[in-house]
C-alpha cells in the first residue's frame, strides 16, 4: 500500500504506538494478527491520504505563488459578473 520506505517505518511505528494504546482492551484476543493487519491498513490509507491532501495544498500554494510573482492579477468581481453572463 505504502510504497516510500519511510513512509512504511512511520505506519509500523504508528500501528506499534496504536498496538500499546490498545493493549489493554485486546488482552482477551486470542489472536492479534487480524488487529494488526486492519489496523495497518487503515493507517495506511490515513498516511496516503494525507500525503495526497499535502501535495494537492503544496501544488496549489506554488501556483498561487506563481501568479502572484508573475504580477497577474485576478479580478474576481469580472469573472463573477462574466460568469453569470455565461450561463
């Protein structure tokens, strides 16, 4: 699912961190592989969607950089008024 190696060390040490905070009510499991197996999946999903949300916000602060160092400028009172023209 994680294919960075550092992202997987860092969902192995969050399912560990959530193993310990959890050990308390899985005393009575009598086998612990099928917690560790969703709970590893469900961090991993987390950790994906993060890093996707991340990125996403990152390519669209630099885009928005971008436009400001060009010297463009937007003028949004123009585009709502051309919008509503258009539809």
């Amino acid at each position: 699912m994680v294919c960075d190696p550092h992202q997987a060390e860092d969902v192995t040490q969050a399912v560990f961190a959530a193993l310990a905070r959890s050990a308390e009510g899985l005393k009575e499991r009598p086998v612990l592989s099928g917690w560790l197996h969703r709970t590893a999946q469900n961090i991993a999903a987390q950790t994906i969607r993060t890093d996707v949300r991340r990125r996403a916000r990152e390519q669209e602060a630099s885009a928005m950089n971008e436009l400001h160092e060009s010297g463009a400028t937007w003028d949004i009172s123009r585009r709502i008024s051309i919008s509503r023209w258009a539809s």
